[in-house]
C-alpha cells in the first residue's frame, strides 16, 4: 500500500496581525479582497486518521529516552561539514539514541545501519538517512545560482527530479536542500547554493526544486524529503562574511526576504533546517517566534525544523546561556532534530526532571520526526531505499549526464560579445589558456556531494568532442588560481584541491603570450576554485584572484580576439575585463558535463539564453549590490557636477551587469508594453502584452520580463519588482506576442503593521530584456466604493 503524502497549502497573507483584521479605508487587505483569491489561513491539511493511529500506538511504548533519541541526527560516513562530534555512534544507535544520520550513502552503507536500528533497537524505529544533495547527487548540475539563470523552472525541477532518484537509489530518503537564502552581497560564500537577490524568482525556483525531489507521493523509492533552508534571512548576512550577524526591519523581512520560505512550505516541503543567524536578536534554532508562531502557527507548517550543524552548541556562543539551558530554548523554540551536537540527547531528560521543559514538548518533535518517517514510508519498509540492483540502473545512466549538459547550457549567461566573435568557427588554431582549461576538479563546483569530478568533463575535452578534427588547440596554463599562500593554504586544507605550477607567473605568462601570438582567437578561462565559494567561503576582493587578470592584460597585448570563459560561484566584479575581452560567457560552475556544455555554446551548436540572477558591481564597495532598491529623499540622476545626492565619488551608482541581463547571439527588440486597461479596481486583473521580434540571424530564446512599481505608497517602495517572466524560443525574423496577467495579489505589500494590503493609486510596468532596458506604461487602481 503506498501511502499519498499531504501537505500543508498555507496561503496566509497576514502573519503577525490578528486573523480578523479591519481593512482601513484605503487598502484592500490579502483577507478581504473581493475576488477571494487568498484567505487569511489556507485549511489545514486532511488527516490521516491510519497514520495518527499507528504513531499513537508506537509513542505509548515508548519511554523518554526513546522519544528524546529520536531527535538526535549523527554525522557518520564518508565526509562532513564541520569538526567530528558524533560518538558511539553503533552503540547509540543499538540504545535507540539516534532518529537520524547523515552523510551516509549508498545502499550498502545505508543498509548496515539501519538493519543496526531496526534489528537490535526494542522498537524497531527505521533511522532517516538525509545528505547535501544541493545541485545533484552523482550527476552532478550546475550549481544553483548557475541554475537560477536559466529562469527555466521545468529544467530546475527536472534537476532535482534526478537528483532525488539517484540519492534515493543511493540509500538516502533525505535532502538538505533547496537552500532559497535571497543574498544581495557577492562577498558572501553561499550566494552560490540560491537563487539569487529576487524574492519571486527565489520563490518560483523554490516551488520547482521541492516538487522536483518529493514529486507527488513520499512513499514512493524514487522521492525523497526536501529540507528548505536556511530558516531564516541567512543571506543577508552584514559584510557578506559566513556565519555573521542579521538583522533587518520586519517590512523588509517579510517583503524581501521571508517570500521564498513560504513558497517552499506551500509547495509541501518536508522539513526546515534553521539558520547559524539570529532573527530580531534571537539566534534562530531558539527563536520561538521564528519557529513556531510564524513557521507554524501562521503558515501551517506541518513537518519538522532540524538544526544546521552544531547550531544548538553554538548557541552558547551566541551569549543566550549555558548547553543544558540553551537546548530547553532551543527544544521549547520549535527545534525538533538536533545535528551533530547532541545537546538534546545529553540534557533533555534532566531538562524534564528540573521542569525546563516538559515532556509534552519532547512529545511534539518526537511525533513530527516519526510522521516524517510514516511517509517516507520506512515503517512500511524501511529498506525502500538500499536496493543495490537499481542504484547500479540510475546512479549516472546516460540520459541523466545529457540532461545535465541540457541543463548546464541554459545557465550559461553571455555578458558580452563585441563584433559576433562567438560563435567560434570549427576551424583554425585556438589558444586555449588559463588555469581551469584543462581542470576537472572544478567543473563540478562547491557543494557537490557524491559526485566524482574524476568523471566531470574538462574545457579541453569539450573542445574536442564539439569542434572536431578541424580545430588545432594551443594550450598553456598562463597562471594558477591563487598564488597567496595562506590562501591556498586555506582552501587545501578543506578539499580545495588547488594544483600549484612552480613556475614564476613570469615565466607562465609569458608562455601564454607565446602560445596566443601563434593562433587565431584566445580563449581565456579564468575563475575561481570551487574551494572559494559555498560555506566559509566569503571573499573581501571579488576581482579575478591570483594574477589571473594580469594574464588577460598580457593576452590582450596580443591583439588576438580574447574570449574570456568564466568560471565562478558569485557575481565577480569586471570592470577591467568587460573594457578589454571581445567576448565574456558566464559558465559558473556548470557541474559533471561542463566542459561539453560550454563547448556547445562556444561553438554555436546552442544559442546562450541565460539571465542574470544577481547583480554584478562595478567595484565590491557597491555591494550589497541589487535592483529592486528605494530612493532616498536626494536620488541621483546621473548628473556628473551634481554633489549632494546619494551617490559614489568614485563609482557611478549603476552595477557593471544588471539583474536580468544576459545576451544571445541573435537581437531581440519590444514594442511598447499594452495595457488592457488603465485604471481597475482593487479585485480587478489587467493583461499587459508586448511583441517580441528576433531580428538577428539566430534561432534563439529570450527570457522576457514584467516588471511593476508602486509609485506612492503608506511606505517606500522599491523602483521595481519582477512579477512576472516567460521565456520563449524565436525563430529568426518571428515575432511573438507575449501576455502577462496582473493580478491583485501582484500589488500586494507587507505594510509596517504587517497586513498585506493592496493600496490604490498610480502603478508603472516595465517590461524588457532585463531590469535595465525596459519599455514603460502606467495604470492606476482606484479605491473600492
């Protein structure tokens, strides 16, 4: 029997306002708006009545050490993500101590431990077997900033939908992932595992990555359990430095930054993973706030909240208390599963001897976590996941490795192209030059799990296998990645895996030089390491490191057409580079089948159509660096001579690339957007269409984009919002029309006494090619009579 997982549909608009709230008179409310498209409260999911029964049952045999084991989740197996804690792991485990492990897999791995829970624990409670499956499990995807620009959601959800049968094949029924942080600041590391600086695309890629892994039913072995992370308001941390303090207005919080959380609980994500940050001064894994009155009782959360790694321990760190104190905060808070640090196991039963907590409240994440287990179906069979006869049938099969080249060329965003250099013909002499043109280790970038970078395809091999025997490849080095040596000191001792050259740069560059001198274009492929970016990973300097762009500088003198190929995991800062290459293509890092993916764009066998999720700055000082801003009372214009305006000395205010920017070998032109109407009422829809012609020479796509601005509000509001996008595929010489609708909810804003209201007055709508170069028209929304 399979069991139908149900999720929780919360489609509450007012969060932290009272459920019957009185809409003044000048705002339509998110409850109160006549065309009913939203409700203060969604209903709450259909019960379960054999479920509950059955856990019922289960938690009247269990004693408190059994209850307060399940909420304990070890590190055991084959890497981690901090220092070692976990210990006795198989003893705790015969004891029924652990709920929980993770970093464990493959199905003979998987196995033995849970045969270990099920065989010798009194119970027989299956253990969860969770991973960081983040872009990819052994296929490995580009990473997801990389997936975000493609604005592709079935190519997004279809990469986790390979993700998650490849992990459940691989013994896990557990993902850590998707990671819907917004980040605003290129400093910060782990602006590479999101989707970028907007709140509804963040939002869309969400929806996509959740319904990718658990597909329909949690019951089935081909899904697993998503974990929406990381909860909450993580990316926005100060200086763009891992791990570092937040704090924010509640309207900025809930306008920008809480959006793509909801969308992942709508969409019936599993669990929620807390934040290393604290939350209006509370640290997050005991923000009872957080976790419990807006997690839970406002947005109807159903599963389960699992601390990041050692965050409970942490807590302490935090200045709240002592371990035994901050894990009562942390357990009262909403906090159900524990990672790594086993403060619950060590303190909770003292916890219930003392009153610090109760053993109701040990009982509340007790049953989420065996509910968790219920639908995944364990309890029905809990070796669902170890079959080793259909990992060997999954695990890398060829249609997965080309969905990942599919998938890996809609992320690629082309910044530049001066005179049509690309594509490049299959034909004549290319200097192939720069530290990761031959790399494998790489290709695969930070956060890959399993994967095997031994079997990622290189730039050079790409190359090869799509240009043909017609094409002659000069190859140097030119420079390494990093030539700090307490940097490469750094990413080494942590997998960075860096190959330092001896040689002086002197003599590599003046290798490269030669080497170009004698071809007929330059490709240049620079970067960063994979080390350099995710976790722990932020940089102050978000130039080219090394003497990576003293090696352009030198290429450039060559008077050769210079293709620069990127390789990165955050928006870099170009200035130089976009002055002097012919050519930039964005390739981030583009996972197993990366080096043919960028080939096959390279070479024009795939016209580039990738957008631009995150800002990229002229100078770091910019950051953070995004589009949907507000005007301060003294906005500048642009006007050189004009002083005392909100502006740079040194800098305009502008980024180097927009949000939503990104070229194609081919040439796009809009007509000026058409309103059906232009003035509606507060319960009313508007269509605004545009025609969209190709007039280059290419077959191409093009990611079409709505944006929508609330000229006078109750507060300020940005200059634009995206509120829509399609992405289309023309012909050359087609054009097509393309329709938005805008709805109420579309207008919708978080006011400061946090009701979601609609305002009337005057509303503008951009739509173009990116957030930059857009055509305008206005409409107003009148007040219902």
């Amino acid at each position: 029997m399979k069991r139908v997982l149900y999720t929780t549909l919360v489609l509450s608009l007012c969060m932290a306002c009272a459920d019957n709230m009185t809409p003044q008179k000048t705002t339509t409310t998110a409850s109160t708006t006549a065309t009913g498209q939203r409700a203060a409260h969604a209903s709450s999911p259909a019960a379960d009545p054999e479920m509950d029964k059955f856990i019922d049952e289960l938690m009247a045999r269990m004693t408190l050490e059994e209850k307060i084991g399940q909420l304990n989740l070890v590190a055991v197996g084959f890497d981690v993500t901090g220092p070692v804690v976990s210990q006795n792991v198989d003893e705790n485990i015969r004891k029924g101590n652990v709920g929980g492990v993770f970093n464990t897999f493959t199905p003979v791995a998987a196995r033995k431990l849970q045969e270990m829970a099920v065989n010798n624990t009194r119970l027989k409670i299956p253990l969860l077997f969770g991973y960081d499956v983040i872009h990819g499990h052994r296929t490995i995807f580009p990473i997801p900033l990389g997936l975000s620009t493609s604005w592709d959601m079935e190519a997004i959800e279809r990469s986790a939908r390979i993700a998650a049968d490849e992990a459940s094949a691989d013994g896990l029924n557990w993902v850590f992932s998707p990671m819907v942080d917004i980040a605003r600041d290129a400093r910060w590391g782990r602006i590479a595992e999101g989707a970028g600086e907007d709140p509804y695309l963040g939002s869309q890629v969400a929806r996509a990555m959740v319904r990718g892994y658990q597909g329909d039913d949690l019951s089935e072995e081909n899904t697993v359990m998503a974990t929406v992370k990381h909860f909450a308001l993580y990316g926005a941390a100060e200086a763009g430095r891992d791990y570092n303090t937040v704090d924010m207005s509640l309207n900025r919080m809930f306008n920008e930054y809480l959006p793509p959380y909801k969308a992942a609980i709508e969409a019936g994500a599993g669990s929620v993973m807390t934040s290393f940050n604290e939350v209006n001064g509370v640290p997050a894994s005991a923000n009872k706030w957080l976790l419990t009155e807006l997690l839970r009782d406002k947005w109807g959360f159903d599963g389960f909240v699992v601390t990041d790694y050692t965050a409970i321990n942490e807590l302490v760190a935090h200045g709240i208390g002592d371990e035994a104190h901050v894990g009562a905060l942390a357990l009262k808070a909403g906090a159900d599963m524990d990672m790594v640090g086993e403060v619950f196991l060590k303190n909770l039963k003292q916890a219930v001897q003392s009153g610090a907590v109760s053993e109701e409240d040990i009982n509340k994440a007790t049953r989420r976590i065996l509910e968790a287990k219920y639908k995944l179906g364990l309890f029905e069979d809990p070796y669902l996941y170890t079959d080793e006869e259909r990992a060997k049938n999954t695990i890398m099969k060829p249609a997965y490795r080309e969905a990942a080249r599919e998938i890996a060329r809609k992320s690629m965003v082309l910044l530049k192209n001066e005179k049509q250099v690309l594509p490049l013909q299959k034909s004549g002499t290319i200097a192939l030059i720069g530290p990761l043109a031959k790399n494998q280790r790489d290709m695969i970038g930070n956060w890959s799990g399993a994967g095997d970078w031994k079997q990622a395809v290189s730039l050079e091999q790409g190359i090869r296998n799509v240009a043909g025997p017609g094409v002659k490849i000069k190859y140097a080095k030119g420079a390494n990645i990093a030539d700090d040596e307490q940097m490469i000191q750094r990413l080494n001792a942590h997998g960075g895996d860096l190959e330092i050259d001896k040689r002086s740069s002197e003599e590599m560059i003046a290798e490269a030089v030669k080497t170009a001198s004698a071809s007929d274009v330059i490709v240049a492929v620079v970067g960063e390491s994979q080390g350099m970016t995710g976790e722990a990973a932020s940089r102050a300097d978000i130039t080219l490191p090394g003497q990576q762009r003293e090696l352009l500088k030198a290429l450039k003198k060559t008077g050769k057409p210079m293709v620069v190929v990127l390789m990165n995991g955050r928006p870099l800062a170009l200035t130089w580079e976009d002055e002097n290459a012919d050519a930039i293509l964005e390739t981030w890092f583009a996972g197993t089948e990366a080096g043919n993916a960028i080939a096959d764009v390279l070479f024009g066998n795939y016209n580039p159509s990738g957008k631009l999720t995150a800002s990229f700055p002229q100078v770091v000082g910019q950051v953070p660096l995004y589009y949907a801003h507000k005007n301060t009372g003294r906005p500048f214009g642009g006007e050189l001579l004009d002083k005392y305006k909100s502006r740079y000395m040194d800098v305009t205010n502008e980024p180097l690339y927009p949000f939503g920017y990104g070229l194609s070998y081919t040439t796009f032109d809009y007509s000026q957007p058409q309103l059906s109407k232009n003035s509606i009422s507060a319960n009313e829809s508007l269509e605004v269409k545009v025609d969209v012609k190709n007039t280059g020479n290419y077959d191409g796509e093009e990611v079409v984009q709505l944006y929508v601005q609330d000229v006078v509000g109750s507060i300020t509001r940005p200059v634009k919002e995206l509120k829509g996008f399609q992405k289309i595929n023309l012909k050359k010489g087609e054009t097509q029309t393309v329709t938005f609708t805008i709805t109420p909810e579309d207008l919708m804003f978080y006011n400061n006494e946090l009701e979601r209201v609609l305002e009337p007055g005057e509303f503008k709508v951009y739509v173009g090619t990116n957030s930059r170069d857009v055509q305008e028209a206005s409409f107003t929304v009148r007040e219902n009579q």
